[in-house]
C-alpha cells in the first residue's frame, strides 16, 4: 500500500524544489502543474473541451496559457467555467498515477491542495513556508510577474498560516540544506508510520 503524502504551499515558498528532493530520495511524484501542462499540450484531454468553448485559446493543437489568462482577466465567470472543465481531467491523471504507482510513498505536489479538498485524499500533508518577506524576493526575482499580479495571486490562496496550522508536516524552505533534511526527517516519521501501521 502506498503512502500518500500531499505536498503544498503559496507561490514562491520553494515547493517544487522540495518535490524534487523528495523525487531524490526515492519518492513517487506526481505535479499538478505537470499534470495540467500536459492537458494543454499537443493530444492533451484539455485541448478539444477548451476548444469548445474559447477556440481563440487553442493553436497548433495547443492551449495558450496566455490567451486563456487574458480571457479570465476581461470575463470574471471564465476561470470557474474553465476549473470545471480542467479539474476532473486533472483529478482523472492523478488517480491514474496513484493507481499505477508501486512506490512506498507518493508525492502529490498540489499547489491548491486545500483550496480544493484534496488533503482528504492523502494520508499526511507537509507545507513547505519561508518567511513574507522572502517569498515576495523570490517570486519577483524570476522576473515573470509584477508585484500586484504576486499580491492577486496571494489573495486567491489560503493564508500561509491556516495552510500550515492544516498540515501534519512543515518545512521551512529558507536553505536548501535546511530543507534537505527536514524532508529526510518526514519520510523517516513517515517509514517509523508505515512500520507500525
């Protein structure tokens, strides 16, 4: 039986590098943002249902994530209408891997895992946090967004807090090192878990 551990956090708080030492130590992995990536790409489940109903989003067989932004941002029903065409197909794609899986423990790297109700499908959630302060320098060092876009964003996310208050692990991602081992600490409470289970 697989271990099911959630993996979230808000934007900028260093979650997909923790994934991926998780990936390192031996972890199964499945990525949200992946997951929907490959719904918009060429063959994607999302491509026809979008299609659908914005064709202007699809090109060469492809969503463009910017058309579809651009569309949310000028219709304010949109991004619910397109939640609920992308949401089963994702939650379909995550099932299928956790089905397939033979690992002893799953990653779900979910960057909205509470926001949707998902932490009621895993066994354990850990939320990876650093201080405001530094998030906010790193989300607007990667150049990609401006300050009051990184602020609308937030405000669509749990506070950090209740996310963490929520959780049954919590990483602080403020050195790589530090991060490193408080995930070695998870998946050794995890293993002693499993062990008397």
């Amino acid at each position: 039986m697989t271990f099911r551990l959630g993996l979230t956090g808000s934007i900028g708080m260093g979650k997909s590098t923790t994934a991926g030492m998780f990936a390192e130590a031996g972890c199964a992995l499945w990525d949200a943002d992946a997951a929907v990536h490959k719904l918009y790409g060429p063959g994607g489940a999302a491509v026809g249902p979008i299609a659908a109903v914005w064709p202007e989003a699809v090109t060469d067989g492809t969503v463009s994530r910017d058309v579809l932004k651009a569309i949310i941002g000028r219709d304010p029903g949109a991004l619910a209408r397109l939640e609920a065409l992308v949401h089963p197909l994702v939650a379909r794609d995550r099932a299928e891997f956790a089905a397939a899986t033979a690992a002893e423990i799953a990653v779900f790297d979910i960057p909205l895992l509470f926001e949707t109700g998902i932490e009621a499908e895993m066994d354990a959630v850990a939320c990876v946090f650093v201080a405001p302060e530094v998030q906010e320098a790193r989300v607007l060092a990667r150049g990609t967004m401006s300050e009051p876009q990184f602020r609308q964003i937030l405000a669509k996310q749990m506070p950090i807090e209740e996310k963490l208050a929520r959780a049954d692990y919590r990483i602080e991602t403020d050195t790589l090192d530090h991060a490193r081992a408080q995930v070695a600490e998870v998946l050794k409470a995890i293993r002693e878990r499993l062990d008397h289970a």
